[in-house]
C-alpha cells in the first residue's frame, strides 16, 4: 500500500502529487484521495467509531492537550449570545463533515445537522439482513472558497447575516456577506498571538485586503482576546 498513491506521497510528505491536481482544479479528486481512499468500504457506523477512538486519545503536538481544550474561547462565547438571541449557527467548515458531526454538539453546541462541509461519495447496500450505508474513494464536494457560499445557499435558502472566517478558503463566503445589500457582517481571525497560540500570515494574503476593502471587522487575536483558549 505504501507504494500506491495518495499513500506514497503522504508518507514521504511530497505534496507534488495534491498540487498538480490544485492546478488542474481537480478539487474532487483531492476529497477522493484524501478523505476517500483511506476509508473507502467502511460503513458509516464503522467510520464513526474509528473516529470517536481516535478523537478520545489524540492530543495536540504542541499544545499537549485534546480538541475540547482547542477550541476558541471568544467563539464560544460569541456562538451561545447569538443562540441565546435566537440566531440559528452554523459550522462551514473545509474539513469533512461526517467527522465534525460527530463532535460538534459536544465541542460548540450545534448539533449534527447544522454542520456544512466538504464530503466523500456514499453508497446504499445490503449486506446480508442489514441496510448499510459505506464510503467510497470518490469525493462528493469540496467547501471551499467559492465552494461555501454555494453549499450555503443550495442548504439554507438565503445569505447569512453574519460570517467567521480565518483564512483564504473563507474570502468568498465573507465576500459575499460584506457585501449584503442589507444587514451583514464579516469577521476575519487573524492570528497574531506566537505566545498563546500561533502567529501567521499563510493563506490569508487575498482575505485580509478584501476585509479591509470591503469593511470587514478583522480580529487581532494578540490585541483584541483577552483569553485564547478555555481554561484546562
């Protein structure tokens, strides 16, 4: 298996592979490579046990700590004033979303089916007495950049009032807010913080201007969070 692609390239961390697939914007066969292969054949039930496993025991390598204690103290807080003021929340995320279900009610409070992000290919079988559904290698959508604010509409209808993002694959989606003919805002993260949690400038050269340009509320995580992370 170690000399079969997407494995080969993984394991020997060239990325050539994925980025000539970028360039040709070949964004399902990513999500197929990466999100599909490693579990194609596996039942839903049996994927989200795995998950579950490996979510109990995996801890940052930096930070020592597991994805309760990750999570971003401010967004919390912002996530339940909107829900106390009877906003609906959701999650639109790049990762994939049969994993974050899992855990988003636990981790953020949005349950299950208020999570939007990118998804693999499913098939129906039966498999002797039992109906089951199981993973395939082939990717089904990839939420990002354009691909959000287009899976937003197509779930919900309509333009949210307000969105969060932190990087390149959120500037169509905070675009496209800040640019509401009605109420709207955007709000960028920009991680500022080397000391409590990182600093950075990767994938956010094409956001940053647009929020500025467009009147977007950029979050300076050095200067404007008084607390990063939840205390342990």
């Amino acid at each position: 298996m170690a000399e079969k692609e997407p494995f080969k390239s993984l394991m020997a961390k060239d990325y050539a592979y994925f980025m000539a697939m970028l360039e040709k914007k070949d964004y399902l066969k990513i999500v197929g490579n990466l999100m599909g292969v490693p579990y194609a054949g596996m039942t839903v039930d049996k994927y989200n046990k795995w998950n579950k496993d490996y979510y109990a025991t995996w801890k940052h390598p930096k930070y020592k700590v597991g994805y309760q204690n990750l999570i971003y103290q401010p967004m919390l807080e912002l996530i339940k004033y909107l829900q106390a003021n009877d906003f609906k929340v959701y999650i639109c995320t790049a990762d994939e979303v049969s994993y974050l279900q899992l855990f988003s009610e636990e981790l953020y409070g949005i349950p299950p089916e208020m999570v939007m992000g990118t998804s693999v290919q499913l098939k129906y079988e039966i498999d002797g007495n039992d109906a089951v559904i199981k993973r395939t290698d082939k990717g089904q959508y990839l939420n990002n950049w354009d691909g959000k604010p287009r899976q937003i509409i197509s779930l919900l209808g309509k333009k949210p009032i307000l969105a969060a993002g932190n990087s390149n694959g959120d500037y169509h989606m905070l675009e496209w807010v800040a640019k509401s003919k009605g109420p709207g805002l955007s709000l960028m993260v920009y991680h500022t913080d080397a000391e409590r949690e990182d600093k950075y400038d990767k994938h956010t050269d094409q956001t940053l201007p647009m929020m500025k340009k467009e009147g977007g509320v950029v979050i300076d995580m050095k200067n404007d969070w008084k607390t990063v992370f939840p205390a342990k």
